[in-house]
C-alpha cells in the first residue's frame, strides 16, 4: 500500500431529499490509477427526493440504480423516485436495523427497553455482527453487483436506507475489486460519519425520553459510521478466504478476464 494520502472527492450537489450522496471519483488504486469521475455513486434512499433532486440524478446519466432495502425499509420509507430510462436492481442485504419492528423501537421504545436493546455495548455489537454476516453470508448478491458493472451497468447509484451500512459495504467490495487503495476505502466509508450526512433519527412525539442525551447515546452506534465496522468486514474476509485476492476469485468469481472489464469501465486512463 503506497503512504500517500487517500482523497475524497469535495465537490457535492446541494440535495435536499436525498441524504449521504457523493461520488466516489478520484479515490486512488494501489497501481496510481484512480476511480473515474461519473461512473459510480453512493448515497441513502431516493424515496423522498424532490424535483428538484430528482432532476440533478436524471442529469448523472445514470444506467443502474441498486437498491439494497428490504420490502420493510421500502414500506417505511416508500419506494424510490423514478429516475426515467434507468433500470432499477432490488438486491436486499441484511439490516443491521433488521426491519420494522427494529424500527418501531428505535422511534417508540422506552427508555428501558433501549437500555435491554442497545447498551453495555450491544448496538455496537449489532453494526459489528451485522457486517461479518453482509460480507460472509451475500456473496451472491455482491457477485451480482460486480457482474453487472462488468458488463456496463455504470454510471451506477449503490443505495440502502443511510447509504452508510449495505452500501457502505458494497461500494466497499467494488473498490477492492478494482483494486482502490484501503485506506482510501475507509476514508470514504467514514466520510458518511458527517454531520450533514448522517440519517436523521427520528423519534416519536409520546416516545419516553424523546431525543434525551441518553437515548441518543444509546441509538447512536446504529447511525454511526465507524472505522471499526469497515475493519470487521475485512477481518471477515480474511478469516474465511485467507486473503482479499482468494476472496475475489472464489468468493465472489471475479476472474482475470472480469476484473480487467471492471477496471476498464470504473477507472479513469
């Protein structure tokens, strides 16, 4: 890995309904390439885009949007906004929120049950648990990911419901894929820690203790990017294949022929 230091591309639309967008242009491989500007992007869920919103990612030439919510995310939050002329891939991962009645507590529980629920560290656990499973257990789902890419789905949109965990770590298996750099990996990865970026929590109005200090000590690790989450999901790699590299290859089928593709239609010349 070479020392120099990873950049993060500043450069941002002003959205409005659409939390967590960046692209991830200009990030660094370990080979001096770097990611190409306008081919792939990450962000929260599109459902509450306005026109305005919506009119900027219709500007992005976008050929694929993947969605990686499940059917309760989507009932809570509603469907995405349609983006016309682009295809639209539903790959549900695991929620460390792991659906609506996770939900119902984070918005209604009592400050007893949020403490039985979230602390002595279990909601820290729960993000930690909840990437080994992603990375160990969806295989499928990213191997589908990297051969669609491979075969020109790009300029592509990866999504979940912050944009920072399902496709934190998908975005995450595509740059080292392509071969980016892991510090570089985990610099963006931390970039959805941001104040302006971070999923608004939200709390009923009957709920006890509302927005008290406590409770948002108690739901921050679930909202939370941290290195140490990102560090697990390579830790699990490493434990079940060995090494990146056996990873890629077995793990996920990514062949010679098939990473070129991919470095072909993400990196910039």
């Amino acid at each position: 890995m070479t020392q120099q230091t990873p950049q993060v591309p500043s450069t941002e639309p002003e959205l409005t309904g659409v939390r967590n967008f960046r692209d991830v242009g200009g990030l660094p491989t370990v080979d001096g390439r770097r990611v190409g500007p306008g081919v792939l992007f990450r962000s929260g869920h599109l459902a509450h885009a306005t026109d305005t919103d919506a009119a900027f990612l219709d500007s992005l030439g976008l050929h694929t949007v993947f969605d990686f919510r499940n059917s309760a995310d989507i009932k809570l939050e509603g469907p995405d906004v349609a983006l016309p002329g682009v295809r639209t891939v539903n790959l549900p991962l695991s929620d460390p929120a792991d659906g609506a009645g996770f939900w119902t507590m984070v918005r209604e529980g009592d400050l007893a049950t949020l403490r039985e629920m979230l602390g002595e560290g279990r909601a820290a656990q729960r993000m930690i648990d909840s990437y080994r499973l992603i990375i160990t257990t969806r295989t499928a789902e990213h191997r589908q990911v990297l051969d669609e890419l491979a075969d020109g789905a790009s300029p592509a949109l990866m999504h979940c419901s912050a944009g920072k965990d399902r496709a934190g770590l998908s975005i995450a298996v595509t740059l080292l894929a392509i071969g980016v750099e892991r510090d570089a990996i985990e610099a963006d990865y931390l970039e959805s820690a941001a104040t302006h970026r971070r999923y608004k929590v939200w709390r009923a109005s009957h709920a006890e203790d509302g927005k008290s200090p406590e409770v948002m000590a108690l739901l921050a690790p679930l909202f939370d990017a941290r290195a140490e989450y990102l560090t697990t999901a390579f830790a699990a790699i490493e434990e079940t294949w060995g090494d990146t590299e056996k990873y890629l290859a077995q793990g996920l089928g990514l062949d010679a022929a098939k990473r070129e593709r991919l470095r072909e239609r993400l990196l910039a010349n």
